[in-house]
C-alpha cells in the first residue's frame, strides 16, 4: 500500500516504485549493517 495513494492525479514513476520496494529488506539488514560498521563478529 502507497502511503500518498490519492494524493497525485499522476501514477508514480517506475524508477520510485523499485526505489520503495526495497526499503522493507533494508530495514531488515539495518542491524546487521551496524554490526559490520561496529567490527562485531556475528559468527
């Protein structure tokens, strides 16, 4: 669900559509990326 659904006459550009796909799997691996920014071995 777009969280601006009805707000635009126009349909959003396909480039923003892949753009906000992603942001759920990079929510995901947000802990982990602060891991390796850190140096904690997950291992």
């Amino acid at each position: 669900m777009k969280l601006w659904g009805g707000r635009f006459a126009k349909s959003t550009d396909h480039l923003m559509d892949d753009f906000h796909s992603s942001i759920s799997f990079d929510q995901r691996m947000a802990e982990e990326d602060m891991f390796v920014v850190r140096g904690i071995d997950l291992s």
